[in-house]
C-alpha cells in the first residue's frame, strides 16, 4: 500500500555580503580568534546590511530552492518560515517572502522555536503534505540575529550570523517502505523549565522592546548532547535504520564541540558529518539549511542519500528528522 512522502525537489541558500572575522570582533570586544575558535571552531560569520531584513534574505534562499527545484513559483501552495528575527511583530515575515516571489495563492505563516525551527518546520510542513491540502510546500529558515545581539557581551556576540536556506517539499506517492523517498520520521520536543538558559530579553507583551540576547552557555551545551541524542535515536527505532546506515548527518550549526560530542555520543562517523558552523557561525533555523544547501553544491549529498537532521534551541525545542534524498 502506498503512502504520501514530503520529498525534497530543491535547496538554495544566501548569505549576506558583509563577512565579519574573529579578528574583526576582536577590535571590537575582548576576545581573540584563538580563544573563539578553541571554544566554538567559528571563524567568521556574515551579518545583514542596514536595511536587509530576514524576508530579504529568505526570499533570496527560497528563489535558489525554486530554481534548483526547476517549479513554477506558482504551484507552491504553502509557505513555512522558521525565524526569530521577523521582520515585524506582523504579519508574518512569510507573507512577505509569499509577495517578493510573485506568488498569490496557498497559505503561508512562520514558525517559531528558534535553533531548531527549521526541524520543526519540516516537520509541520510534511504534515500537512500529508493531509493532500496542499501539493508542495517551500520550507524557509531565516535569521538576522545580529538585530538582537548585544554586542558588548563577548560570550554571545561571538556566536550567531545571519544568512537563510530553504527547501522546496512536494507530496509523492511512495511504496510506503524506508527505502522510500522523502520525510520518513520527525520526532519534537520542548521542555519550558529551561526558557530562561536561552532567551531574548524584551518582548511586545513583556517590555515592550526587541530586546537583546541572552545565554548560559555551559547550561546549554550540558544539557544539548543528551536531548540530541534522545530524539536521533527514537527516530531510527522507528524507521529501524540504524547509525551505519546514515549517509550524512546535518546537525545545527551551534558549536562545534556540541556537534562532535552528539557524534561521539551517537556513534557517527566523522566524515559523515556536514559542518558549516566555522564560516557561518550558529545561524538558528538557517543553519540546518545552509548546511544542506553547501553539501548539495559541493556534490556530497546526492539523490537517494539517507541524511538526518537535529536540532536544540531556546525553549528548550529540540528535534530529529530522517530524510530520503
């Protein structure tokens, strides 16, 4: 019996001009490149210009996904924006996307769990693929998190980045086994005990203000390896696939540590991970994207690759998926 799979026709990317070094930051705030590196294995990250929002950038990303999806912006019929940075309180940056492509029909809306919205999106784009409501879905994750960085504090400046990355989702008829293409399992979670290790200080309820972030790293990084490795491992217990079988894992783009720790942990092969996070930095929901849409240009993730997904953010949200190529 057959069953309806979300499968990826395309990725794009883009990333903003203006590149800004370790050695750059260190002018700036009291920090070297050494001691960034040593910590987090960032390098450099890219950082919006004045007057380029989060709807620029992710209309910039889903137009490389259309392109390398060879579709009709027209036939998309749903839109999902993971962000954190919008462009406004509202409407939706998506509607903006919807309107900078020209397209005038379907739904679109963000989604917000931070780091690990574009998980969650996926997630929630196919299923909605699934209910056959619609046909196919751009799936966009964008950030300009330099709006909302202090950048006084070295321990989170150092950090984040701007860019986007997006993929183009159409409902397929599969032979409903794990060989087929596509979105296979998504395992979610989220834990609000842990809001206050990883927030933003300001809100429209709350002050009234944008605010500016705020992180206890070690907290962080203590608790991102355990969760990680939790929901990666009910996502193969429910596709029976196991770690060997993998061809590629693409984790958030946080921290290097925290990548390679989930890998130790999870029994990953090293030259299996994608990692992006040295000339990035932790973009939140574009990481995950961006990484994806560099694997697909340099020719490692190709079609019929088993690659799985994961992501911890503020919340805590946390989550796996296991794709098809």
């Amino acid at each position: 019996m057959s069953i309806l799979r979300s499968v990826v026709l395309g990725c794009g990317a883009y990333l903003p001009k203006r590149i800004l070094s370790n050695d750059d930051l260190a002018r700036t705030v009291d920090t070297s490149d050494e001691w960034i590196v040593q910590r987090t294995g960032i390098r450099q990250r890219h950082v919006a210009a004045p007057g380029e929002f989060t709807s620029h950038l992710g209309i910039a990303a889903a137009g490389a996904a259309i392109a390398d999806a060879g579709v009709d912006p027209q036939s998309i019929d749903l839109i999902v924006v993971a962000t954190s940075t919008p462009d406004n309180t509202f409407p939706a940056t998506a509607v903006s996307v919807q309107d900078g492509l020209g397209i005038t029909g379907g739904a679109a809306f963000d989604l917000q769990a931070v780091c690990s919205g574009f998980v969650f999106g996926l997630a929630t784009a196919d299923g909605l693929l699934r209910t056959r409501e619609f046909k196919r879905a751009l799936v966009i994750g964008a950030e300009t998190f330099s709006r909302i960085l202090d950048w006084t504090d070295r321990t989170t400046c150092v950090l984040f980045g701007d860019g986007a990355g997006a993929v183009v989702l159409e409902g397929q008829d599969q032979p409903g086994t794990t060989e087929d293409r596509g979105v296979l399992t998504s395992r979610l979670r989220s834990d609000g005990r842990y809001k206050m290790k990883l927030y933003v200080d300001g809100g429209p309820s709350s002050t009234g203000t944008v605010g500016h972030l705020r992180m206890e790293g070690r907290e962080v990084f203590r608790h991102a390896v355990a969760m990680i490795s939790d929901v990666v491992t009910e996502a193969f217990r429910e596709t029976g696939y196991c770690v060997d079988d993998i061809d590629w894992f693409v984790p958030h783009q946080a921290n290097q540590r925290i990548i390679d720790g989930s890998a130790r942990k999870l029994g990953i092969d090293p030259k299996k991970i994608v990692s992006t996070v040295d000339r990035h930095a932790n973009t939140s929901a574009a990481s995950i994207p961006l990484a994806l849409a560099a694997a697909r240009a340099d020719g490692r993730i190709k079609h019929g690759d088993l690659v799985l997904l994961e992501a911890m953010g503020g919340g805590f949200t946390w989550g796996a998926l296991l794709l098809r190529w």
